[in-house]
C-alpha cells in the first residue's frame, strides 16, 4: 500500500496544476461562446422569417386592393354598359326614331308624287360585272408578263 500512495503523490506532484486550469478555463470559454454563437443565429433566422411573413402579408394586402379595385371598376363598367343598352334599345325602337325625325328633323312619309321607282335590267347588270372581271384578268395578265420578262432578264 505504501508503494500505491507514492505513486499516487508522485503523479500529483508531476501534474502541473495551471495547466489544466487553463485548459479548463478555455473550454468554458469556448463553450460560451458556442452558446452565444448558437443563439445569435438561432435570433437571426427567427429575424429572417419573421420579416419574410411581413412581406408576404404585405404583398397580399396590396393584391387584395388590386382586387377591390378591379371590382370597383368592373362595377362601374357594367353600369355604363347597362345605360349604354338602355340607350341603344331606345335608338332602335322604330316609333322613336320616327317621333325624332317628325320632330327634330321635321321629316314626313313621301307622298304617291315623290315616290320615284327605277327598273334596272338584269342583262345591262350582268354585262357591266362581265367587263369589271375582264378589266382585272387584264391586270393580272400585265402584270405577270411584266414578272416574265423580268425573269427572264436573269
């Protein structure tokens, strides 16, 4: 036993004991700092994403104004659509139309003496359209020989 206790306050007496303090010492000083390293990241995301809702939220307010908007506007459209209508139907309702040209324009039916009828014959009708094509084939034969030539110049 004595050869134990020896060893014992030999190895005690070998070991230095400010060395180990300070190692120590380092490691709770490192450890610290891991802590707060940690947790200054950890506050920077929650940062990060607290922002990022932010913006979001924001975003969505300033579509759902577009939004509102949009549907002020389709409102009103339709509104002015549904006069416009109203209008129209007015316009094309013959007894209207009539009361306005008696009234404003001060117009009447014609009379059996202002009445004018016109016969057009067919055959001076048909002979007329006949000579427009004949005019526009001739065009396009000019103009196609002009291309020929033109052609055949290279």
């Amino acid at each position: 036993m004595v050869v134990a206790k020896r060893e014992q306050y030999y190895y005690t007496e070998r070991r230095n004991p400010r060395k180990t303090d300070i190692k120590v010492k380092k490691k709770k000083s490192n450890r610290k700092s891991n802590a707060k390293l940690r947790l200054l990241c950890s506050i920077t995301i929650a940062l990060l994403i607290c922002l990022s809702l932010l913006l979001r939220y924001t975003h969505i307010a300033q579509i759902r104004m577009e939004i509102s908007n949009l549907d002020k506007e389709i409102s009103n459209l339709s509104s002015q659509k549904d006069d416009l209508q109203i209008e129209l139907d007015k316009i094309l309702e013959s007894q209207w139309l009539e009361s306005m040209a008696k009234d404003q324009l001060g117009m009447d039916y014609p009379t059996s003496s202002q009445t004018v009828y016109v016969n057009v014959d067919e055959e001076v009708f048909e002979e007329e359209t006949a000579q427009e094509k004949k005019q526009s084939f001739v065009f396009l034969k000019s103009f196609r020989g002009f291309i020929n030539k033109v052609f055949g110049l290279l």
